[in-house]
C-alpha cells in the first residue's frame, strides 16, 4: 500500500540534538552509556527474577514485563539517534520513521498500562492480602498482560494508519530525536482535524484512565495504611509500594510536563532535551529504583552475580576471627 502522499515524500531529517557540533561526541557518549545502562540493568532485573523461584510472584511477573518494555521503549529511538551522530547523517526513510512511531506508540503505552496493573496488584496486596494470591492468580496476570499488548497494538496501528493517509509538504526536517506523532503531524499538508482529535481522544481515554486506576489504587492504599495500628506494620506496607510509586512518579511527571509545556513557546531543542527525561532517563533509572529498594532484587541479583558465593565464606570467616 503506497500512502497517500502527494509529493511522494521518501525520507525526513531527524534534526534532534544537531544544535552545537562540537557537543556531538559528547552526545554520542552520553547517549550511548545510558542505552548500556538501560538495557544491561533491566536485562540483570529479568534473569534476577527469572532465575529465583522465590520472586515468581504477580508482583515480579509485572515487574519482569516492565523490564522488557522499557528495553524495547528505548531501543526504539536511541540506536538509530547513535548511528545518525555516528554517520553524521539525518536521514530517516519514510518507512522508518512510520516503523519507529508504530513501536515508539506500542511500548509508551505498555509503560502506562504496566504502572497501572502494578498499582493494582499493591492495592490487592496492601488491602486484601488473605485473598492476594486466589485474586491475582496466574491467568489474571497474563490476561492482565495481554489486555495490555492489545490495547497498545491497536491503538498504535490506528495512529500510524492515520499518519499513513497524510500527505506531506516539502518541509521535511522534524525538530526531534526520533519520529514523534506531534512532531509529524504537523509536516503535513492535509487537514490533521481528526488526527488531532484522535490524539486528544487517546490522551484522554489510554492515558487518563491508567492514571485514574493508579490513582484510585494508591487512594485506598493509603487508607488501607492509615487505619494500620502497627508501626512495623505501616512501614512494611509503604516499602511494598514506595518503588513502583517512585516509578510512576518519575515517568508521569516527566512525559505530562512535556506534553503540557508543549503548548507554551518554547524551543524545539529544549522540546528534545525535555522528551529524554521520560523516553530515555526514566527507563535507565528504573532498574535501580527496584533493585536498591527491593532486598529480595538484591538477593537475587547478588546470586545471579555470583557475589552471594563469594560472600558466604567472608563472612564465616569474619565470624571465626578472634
């Protein structure tokens, strides 16, 4: 299917960080550590988990998804932004760039809808922990998953279909590191009326109600804390939830100031810099949010790591040290 492009446009300019070329080494470094970071501390998360049969729980089985998003979320944009600072080119095909707005679209989503099912299994967890297990039992959580993945996938196919059907002007430079759906958008010589209220539509349905249930979620938690009488029992139940709140606090924060601060005037580049908070900084600092906060992650890390094995005699032997 060709799409419907009067002046048959075949690649964009991604213009990104291209302000100040001496800087684009130190771009390209500072980039490029953050992708390892990213990638190498969430992979660490899932194989942690993955290899202790003490963390397959609901909680560690979102967690684990969430991982493998936030892998996915950032390889969307960050290698090809590394190869066009490496090849000192721009260029972005029409395809690729439709191609990395269809994944960018699917795996934002997945990152809201994830934080939102979290919050609900430490609602369950918090609230009714006699019934924790009988309610989120293994086909709720996978169906929880999947509702997630079709959501994320039809959603973004209507997006890009619509994108698919603009026709675009000569000016083809977008003032981002990577194809935005606002950014292309408005390249586009037809009308975008339906594309902007699909937009808004979106925003407000898959955005707002995830937020809602989180919300709502930790409402109760609250509640459920508040009418605790033990104080063991009340710092016990905040630390259950204190990293996944800081996770969605950081991610929620971050990608609504962006889009918010959007409608003020503001440049293109501090558009850019602004977007790395919650596509870029917020998946790499994920892994260490869970892991510093979370003694069974520690654990588990440590014996993946095999630092545990190293540990052991250390210790026996600082105790047999007169």
């Amino acid at each position: 299917m060709q799409p419907n492009n009067d002046t048959w446009i075949s690649e964009f300019f991604l213009l990104g960080f291209s302000e100040g070329q001496d800087l684009q080494p130190l771009v390209f470094g500072l980039f490029l550590s953050m992708y390892l970071i990213t990638v190498f501390g969430n992979l660490l998360i899932i194989l942690a988990v993955s290899s202790d049969s003490h963390l397959h729980t609901p909680m560690y089985f979102f967690l684990t998804n969430l991982s493998f998003v936030d892998i996915c979320f950032t390889s969307t944009t960050v290698p090809k932004m590394l190869l066009n600072i490496q090849t000192q080119s721009k260029v972005i095909t029409y395809a690729g760039c439709i191609t990395q707005m269809y994944f960018f679209i699917i795996f934002s989503g997945l990152d809201i809808y994830l934080l939102a099912v979290m919050a609900y299994d430490r609602f369950v967890a918090i609230c009714h922990p006699l019934h924790y297990m009988v309610i989120m039992n293994p086909r709720l959580c996978g169906l929880l998953v999947l509702v997630s993945w079709i959501i994320s996938v039809l959603h973004s196919f209507l997006q890009t279909s619509m994108v698919w059907q603009l026709s675009f002007c000569t000016e083809v430079e977008i003032p981002h590191f990577f194809c935005e759906l606002n950014h292309m958008i408005q390249l586009a010589c037809s009308d975008i009326f339906l594309n902007n209220m699909m937009i808004y539509f979106a925003a407000v349905l898959l955005g707002g109600v995830p937020l809602a249930g989180v919300l709502y979620s930790y409402s109760k938690i609250v509640s459920c804390i508040h009418r605790m009488s033990s104080a063991q029992g009340k710092h016990k139940a905040f630390s259950t939830c204190a990293s996944h709140l800081s996770v969605v606090s950081l991610f929620y924060c971050t990608a609504l100031g962006v889009y918010l601060s959007s409608a003020a005037p503001q440049s293109s580049y501090t558009s850019a810099v602004a977007s790395v908070m919650y596509t870029v900084v917020t998946p790499m600092l994920n892994p260490f949010i869970y892991s510093l906060r979370n003694r069974n992650i520690k654990r588990a890390l440590m014996k993946v790591s095999g630092l545990e094995d190293i540990k052991r005699p250390v210790v026996l032997l600082l105790k047999n040290f007169p």
